[in-house]
C-alpha cells in the first residue's frame, strides 16, 4: 500500500520537468545529465518485471536507480 501511496501523491498537473535543486545536482553528478538519468531509468523500468517498480534512491555514496518486485520497497532496505 506505501508504494501506491507515495506514488499518487507525486502526482502534479506540473510534473514531469527536470527537477531543481539538490536532485538535480546529485543526477548531473552519477549521469552526467537529466537526460541521461531519464533514458536510463525509462530502459530500467521498462526491463523491470511484473508488477515490480522503479526507483530514484538515495545511498550513503549519492542515488541509485533501484528496481523492485511485487510490493517491495527501498523504505525495506534502508534507503
């Protein structure tokens, strides 16, 4: 129930821009930039299996684009 939780109150009239700030910056950092992040979490999503999701996580190093199974979580792993 988290995981669809948090997913439709990231829902936004105005979302789908590139972020700003922190987010950003740590993106440009790992991937070089936004569009880069984009297509890389695109083809990890759409390889993801089943009913699994697709994640933007923080690490103790930066973030890592993280998948998940079923009803999985990174909250479950600390992240």
């Amino acid at each position: 129930a988290w995981n669809h939780t948090f997913f439709w109150s990231c829902m936004s009239p105005d979302g789908g821009k590139e972020p700003t700030g922190k987010v950003l910056e740590l993106i440009n950092k790992k991937w070089g930039s936004f569009e880069k992040f984009r297509k890389e979490f695109s083809e990890k999503a759409v390889a993801n299996f089943g009913s699994g999701w697709t994640w933007l996580v923080q690490e103790k190093n930066g973030i890592e684009i993280m998948n998940t199974s079923n009803a999985d979580t990174p909250k479950a792993h600390n992240m």
